[in-house]
C-alpha cells in the first residue's frame, strides 16, 4: 500500500505529516478554547475513518493555543436549539468519531494541555495513550450546566478511574490536574515541559511498530474487552496466529535469535 498523506480539504483540524507517517493533528478553534462543534466532529469521523488506509503510523491529537479541548459547543448548541431527536444524532456522531479513533487500529496520541473538560475529555479517553503537562486539567461539568454526557464518559471515564469516582467529578464539578490525575488513570504521562513534544516522541517509538502489530494492539484489546473471558480467550489467539505469524515479524525474530536486537532494560 502506497501511503497518501495528503489533508489538505480540512478546515476545522490542521494536519501535518511527518515522513515516518506521523500525523500531528491540531483542533483549530483556538478561540474556543477548541470546543467541538458539529464540523469539526466530521472532520474527526472523516479523519480517522480513512487514516490507516492513507498509511498513516500514529496520530498525535493536540489543540491550539492555551486548551485541548473545552468540550461540546455550547453556544453552538444553545443556538441550534435542537429537538431530542437531533441531538441524539449529534451524540451518535459523536461516538463514530470517538469509535473510529480507540477501534480504528492505528495509535492516537493525545497531547494534553490547559482545559480537558467535558466532551474534550471525553475526546482524550478515546486516544490510546495521553500526556499532560503541568497546565492540564479534568473535569466533567455537566452537571453544573444542566446536561449530561453524550460522547462516552460513562464508558470511557468510568472505564479510567472507576464509576464513583466519574459519578463524583460530574456531581461535584469536581477538578483533577497533576500528579493526581495520572495517579487516577486520566494520562499516562506528565511532563514538566511540551506535552506536544513528549507525544511526538512517543509517537515516533511507535510507529517504528510493524503497523499490523499497532493495529491488533490498538484494536482487538478494545474488541477483547468487550467480551466475555472465554470468548476473548478464542479470539485473542486468533489474532495472535495472524500477528504473530506475519512476514515482516521474521526479521525482528530472527535478531533476537541471533542476540542482535535491543535488549530488554530498566529504566535508569
């Protein structure tokens, strides 16, 4: 397969390729501190729908300017007025989007900065791994705006740090930031300088992956999740017997028969 890293018909996310198939992909709507409306959720379904056929390795999903993301436009929202109808279909949007990007097969990374509220950390449960610098917070204020979650908390958050404690933070309006929040499951990693940059370091790792490999790791263990033991158990080996037995893992086996390939340390 040919890669075609070619974005260029987006308007809403900004999109720039790296030639190892890194795509940095940037929310740009800074002066809503990158809330999500309705175009740029279909840019986002459009996105991720297509990324692996493009031949892109890893995606690192940040947001311009000062904020990740604030989470549903509630202007937009507000305006629109919408019938329950409607905006149930606006909610199942927004799960296509979110679905694609955790079942989709090719790595998300999410550099996390300044506000992840609300639908935008809804956004950030979807991605695979998630870095935070020292200006990143949490919070699910639904409940202080009247509303409720629509685009996966009750899956995705409750999934990260527990159903009491996602019951908390919408009830509560209740803030995580810090050493706390990766403590809780929210990111992986914190950084005392450029999430952005950590995630482009992380995502370089990784696309150096063969790419059937990140897409049974970034895929199936969401799909295995999803099923009872024994049926994960079947399908689980399935996969391996697909992965495990793929041409181009013969010569990273064959380095480590050999003890040629990089060795297995602790951190120092």
């Amino acid at each position: 397969m040919t890669p075609d890293l070619n974005f260029d018909d987006y308007t809403q996310l900004d999109i720039q390729t790296r030639e190892n198939g890194v795509a940095v992909v940037t929310l740009n709507r800074p002066e809503k501190r990158n809330a999500l409306d309705v175009a740029t959720i279909e840019e986002l379904v459009r996105l991720f729908t297509t990324a692996r056929i493009k031949g892109v390795r890893a995606v690192v999903l940040a947001g311009s300017g000062d904020h990740f993301c604030a989470g549903l436009d509630l202007v937009e929202h507000w305006k629109a007025d919408r019938s329950p109808d409607d905006f149930m279909h606006v909610c199942l949007r927004w799960h296509e989007a979110f679905n694609k990007m955790e079942y989709g097969g090719v790595p998300v990374i999410a550099a996390l900065t300044g506000a992840v509220v609300g639908g935008g950390l809804e956004l950030a449960s979807s991605a695979h791994i998630r870095v935070m610098d020292n200006t990143t917070y949490f919070a699910l204020p639904e409940g202080q705006r009247g509303i409720f979650t629509g685009g996966g908390a009750t899956i995705r958050v409750s999934d990260l740090i527990g159903k009491s404690r996602m019951i908390d933070m919408i009830l509560m309006g209740r803030v995580y930031q810090g050493q706390e929040a990766v403590d809780l499951g929210l990111a992986q990693y914190i950084t005392e300088g450029s999430s952005l940059e950590m995630a482009l370091e992380l995502a370089d790792k990784v696309a150096a992956n063969l790419p059937l490999t990140n897409f049974a790791i970034c895929s199936a263990i969401s799909h295995l999740n999803n099923m009872s033991a024994m049926d994960a158990a079947y399908a689980e080996s399935v996969v391996a017997g697909v992965v495990n037995t793929q041409p181009a893992a013969r010569e990273r086996l064959e380095a480590f028969a050999n003890k040629t390939a990089a060795r297995i340390r602790p951190n120092d």
